[in-house]
C-alpha cells in the first residue's frame, strides 16, 4: 500500500477550519453544495490554529459549486503536498477557510 489516505471534513456550519496539522498530501476532494452555489478555498497553515487567507502559498485551491450540485478530484500520483516549503509562508497542515452558502467539504489526505 502506498498511503494511508483517510477523510477530514469541514462541516456545512462552518466557514474556516483548520483540518489537519503537520505534513500531509491531499489526494482527493469530494465538495456538497445545497440548494445554492457555494465558493471555498483549500489552502495551508499561517499556524497551527490558522488557515492561510494568502494566494501565494503555492497550494492555495478556490473550489466553486453548483446549486445543489457536488464537485469531485482525484489528484494524480503524490497529490499536493502541504508542508513547509522554501520561501513561502506557510507551515505543515491543510485546512478550509471561505466556506460561503454551508458547503460540505470533505478532503481526502496522506497521513
């Protein structure tokens, strides 16, 4: 087996939420919307509490859905990986800030 890829979820009720802290790849996103369209960004850590609000960290992902609609990836071969890297601002997790209209997020990242 090459990973241990597991499921973090970012609930409808919440519009940031740090949802893993230390080195991890993402593999996969599986995103709900309701009745309306939604927008969120997948994005590294400024801290551990803290979700990145910053276009430049270099794994900053804006994800938009349909009303009523679910939007799917699977990333090929080693994912994206969120981790400190040189000259960026970011530290080790992912998590999932601008959640508009209660989508649900789930990622799917290497433990």
């Amino acid at each position: 087996m090459k990973s241990d890829v597991k499921p973090v979820i970012c609930a409808s009720n919440v519009s940031t939420a740090v949802l893993f802290t230390g080195p991890t790849r993402l593999r996969g996103y599986m995103i709900q919307a309701g009745g309306t369209s939604g927008t969120c960004i997948i994005n590294g850590l400024a801290n551990t509490t803290t979700v990145s609000t910053s276009t430049n960290t270099q794994v900053y992902i804006p994800i938009q859905v349909g009303a009523s609609q679910t939007e799917t990836l699977n990333l090929p071969e080693d994912g994206v990986l969120y981790a400190q890297r040189n000259g960026t601002a970011i530290v080790d997790g992912i998590g999932v800030t601008a959640n508009s209209s209660a989508l649900n997020v789930t990622l799917f990242i290497d433990k």
